[in-house]
C-alpha cells in the first residue's frame, strides 16, 4: 500500500501524459490543424479593410475639430 502512495501519481501523471500525447498525434493526422492560418488572415483582411472604409470618416472627425 505504501509504494502505491510513492509510485502512484507517478503512474498517473504518466498515463495523462500518453493519454494527451495520443489526443494530439491523432488531431494531427486527421488534419484538425490543418487551415488553422487561414481564419487569422480572414480576420486581418476584414480589419485591413474595415480601416480602409473608416479613414475617411477619420479625417472628417479631425478637420472638424480644427476648425
């Protein structure tokens, strides 16, 4: 009963570790990584965007407050 206490979360830990290594082998092979940039240059493309229509609404706002 001792070495259990000693050894156990020793074993534990170590089979989490499989258990995780495993889960992450397998989403690389079924392609659950694959085409992860893409949703980040959508985004950045819709901000490079969204700025390029609010710039001119943007100077308004300044030559506004110059005057």
């Amino acid at each position: 009963m001792t070495d259990f206490e000693v050894i156990g979360p020793y074993v534990v830990a170590l089979l989490m570790s499989i258990g995780a290594l495993c889960i992450f082998v397998w989403g690389v092979l079924s392609g659950a990584f694959s085409g992860t940039d893409e949703a980040a240059i959508r985004f950045y493309r819709m901000e490079v965007e969204n700025d390029r229509i609010d710039a001119p609404i943007e100077h308004k706002h300044i030559e506004q407050a110059d005057e």
